[in-house]
C-alpha cells in the first residue's frame, strides 16, 4: 500500500503523492529506514501519528474571517436571553486561534462565560498541544485591529504572547478526527459548529461523510460556519445558507427558523476588526479584463468528456493523464474555463502552487464569475499572506454566490 493511500485512510485528507512521499523520506531520516517499503510496512500507530503531523495543514490565526464571530455571539445572546446555554465545536482547531478568538469575542460582547461551553478538536495531537499552552508568536496576530493582544495576552519572551488563563480555562481541547468522531454520544449536541477549510481537503466520498457527521452533531435549530469555498458542498449536502454577511453561515435544510437571519452590526466587538480573513509567494489582486477578451464558446457546443474524464482521474491520483485530458480538451476548445480550472486543481494537488495560480487566473479571465476558481485563488493568496488580494477575491466569491442565491 502506498504512503498516500495510506495517509489518505488514516486521516481522509486527499494527500498528493509528492507531499505523502516527501514526509515519508523525512521520518525515514529520522528513523534511520533506508527503504520506504520496508518502512511503511513497520508503522506503528505512533510513527503513523509523526507521519501525519508531517502533511496536516495547521495554519490559522486570531480573528480569521471575523464575521463569523459576529454572527456566533448574536446568536449566544439570544439563547442566554431566553436561559438556554449554547454548546459551541471548532473542528478542526489548529493550534487553538479559532476557539480562543471566539473566546474573546464573546468576553468583548459582554457574554458571560457561564453562556456558553467551547470544545476545540484536531487531528494533530502537536496542535492540541500549542493550543493548550496558548502562547502565539507574531504569524498569530494578522488582523488589522490587534488591540485584543492588550487586554488578553501576556508578552512572555520576544515576538511570543501567552493567552490569559481565564479564556484558557473556558476551552477544552481534545486530539479527535471528525470521521471517527462519536457522533452517538454527541447526537445534536451542539448549537454552533465552526466547521471551516477542512473540507477543501477531502475528495466527494469523504466530503458527503464529513458533512453527514457535522449534521448528525449540530442540533436541529444549530448553525454551522464554513469556509466560503465549501458553501457549496454543504449546499448539495442537506443545508441552506444564513443570510449574515461574510459570515458563511448555514442552518440545515428545513431547520426551524429559531436562529437570528438578519445581517450582524458591522462594529459590536472591540476586538474583532471589520476585514475580511481563512496558507506563501505573494499574489496580485485580478486585474480587469480587457475589452478585448474573445467570448468562450458555450460548453454545449464541445465534447465534455474528457473534462469527465480528467476528473475520474485525478480522483484516483493519476494526474499526469488528468493534465493530458484537459490538455487535449482546450486543443479542440481553447476558451473552455472549466479546464483551466481543472488543470489547477490537478497542479494543487501535485503541490505545484504558481501553477495552479496561473491556470486558475486564466480560468477567471475566461470566465470571471467562476465562484470556485475565485475561492481557491482566494485561498492560495491567504496562504502566500497577501491578505489584500484575499479580501478582494473573497468579495468576488461572495457576490457571485448572493447572485445564484437570488435566482
């Protein structure tokens, strides 16, 4: 069995082969193994553990996407008002800057700790371990607004800040998976479910699984925030989205109407600044098409099997064969986004990023309403910390889907 099936069983994450056999010769290193077969025949459960903290993708930050936090603390008000406490789940947490944030901004909302219970799970057992000591170097605060550091950090050595104990304390962090996780024992459990850029991982199999434990652990008047590239799935997947804005907030379908839809005040939070957030060569905003751009020829008018095909594919890891069919696509069609689209999934997943970046940006001047080529864009120039383009291409992404929610 190879290291990528391997690792993609152990965490459902849809790990390239070049990043499955990179961490495999790295703990060879540090194992002394001189044959990767003979290595991944050896595997105990806790090298598989050093294996996968290798390819899991902790990377967060406080106050990322802060509408969600808005959206969170209106609705804990409105249960405490009627002395109902909320249960709240970040899966997957990182290093703990998403439960620490919510933290915070509920403390800043005038929210009593007593409202509100916060569970905190990764994959990543070295993740729990930094989220539970709490202390954030400089990468941690990229909000425009770090006045929240005054109130709630303790400057302990250099560019490093330790959390308070009080907000430490408030947040029970435990190593768990999602697709193992006991949903039995947690059936409709919990009111809010931060729930964001997991599913951007996993291919459609583990996808409708993910979403069918997330459903199974949010009760039925709950919401769910996502990352905005994933909206879709959840739509196709048994929920509807809220109308907050930025906040990608969902309910599931025919949910009782209990959860505040109006759209969240701009300013309530001191903490939480109004920009928009969430992995690095910086990326430039997209620059307008020129008036000169040859129309695409409607898809109809073309074979779309080979799309079809490259897609079956790289589903099954044979990307070069995937790139060959696209290829052989845009020979007969030259202006067909969707292959450009295509060919940058397959260079994302083969972990060659500036050439994704390139075919996704030919994909959105073919066609610029294309929502998933703007979200993954979106989410390559917040990798690369160009939060500018990020923002810009964000707000592309969502008024693109405000547009198909009106029709």
């Amino acid at each position: 069995m190879t290291a990528q099936t391997l690792l993609r069983r152990a965490t459902g994450l849809s790990v390239s082969k070049t990043v499955a056999e990179r961490a495999v010769h790295q703990r060879m290193e540090r194992t002394g193994h001189t044959d990767s077969e003979t290595y991944l025949q050896a595997l105990t459960p806790a090298e598989m553990t050093q294996l996968i903290e290798l390819v899991v993708v902790p990377e967060s930050w406080l106050f990322r996407d802060p509408q969600a936090f808005y959206a969170t603390v209106e609705l804990v008000r409105e249960r405490w008002a009627r002395g109902r406490r909320t249960h709240i789940l970040s899966i997957p947490c990182a290093g703990g800057e998403e439960p620490y944030s919510l933290a915070m901004a509920l403390r800043d909302g005038g929210v009593s700790a007593q409202a509100v219970s916060i569970d905190a799970y990764d994959l990543s057992p070295g993740c729990i371990e930094r989220a539970q000591a709490g202390v954030y170097g400089r990468n941690a605060f990229r909000a425009q607004d770090v006045a929240f550091r005054e109130r709630y950090f303790t400057h302990v050595a250099d560019d490093a800040y330790r959390i308070m104990d009080a907000l430490r304390q408030q947040v029970s962090f435990k190593q768990g998976n999602l697709l193992q996780f006991d949903t039995a024992s947690y059936s409709h459990h919990y009111d809010v479910i931060f729930c964001r850029n997991l599913l951007i991982y996993f291919d459609k199999p583990t996808t409708r699984a993910a979403i069918e434990k997330l459903s199974a652990l949010l009760a039925d008047d709950g919401m769910l925030l996502a990352g905005y590239a994933e909206v879709p799935a959840f739509c196709q997947n048994g929920f509807t989205p809220l109308q907050h804005r930025q906040a990608f907030a969902l309910k599931k379908d025919d949910a009782p109407a209990a959860i505040p839809a109006a759209s969240v005040p701009q300013r309530t939070l001191r903490s939480v600044p109004v920009t928009a957030r969430p992995i690095p060569v910086a990326t430039p905003a997209p620059a307008a098409p020129p008036r000169s751009r040859p129309v695409p020829v409607p898809a109809a008018a073309t074979p779309v099997d080979l799309l079809a095909e490259a897609r079956l594919l790289a589903d099954r890891g044979q990307l070069r064969e995937a790139g060959e069919k696209c290829h052989a696509h845009l020979a007969r069609t030259p202006e067909a986004a969707e292959a450009y689209f295509m060919l940058g999934i397959i260079n994302e997943l083969a972990g060659k990023m500036d050439l994704a970046d390139d075919y996704w940006r030919r994909c959105i001047y073919l066609q610029p309403d294309h929502y998933d080529a703007l979200c993954h864009l979106a989410l390559l120039a917040e990798r690369n910390g160009n939060s500018t383009a990020a923002a810009t291409l964000k707000a592309r992404a969502a008024r693109v889907y405000q547009r198909r929610q009106a029709t």
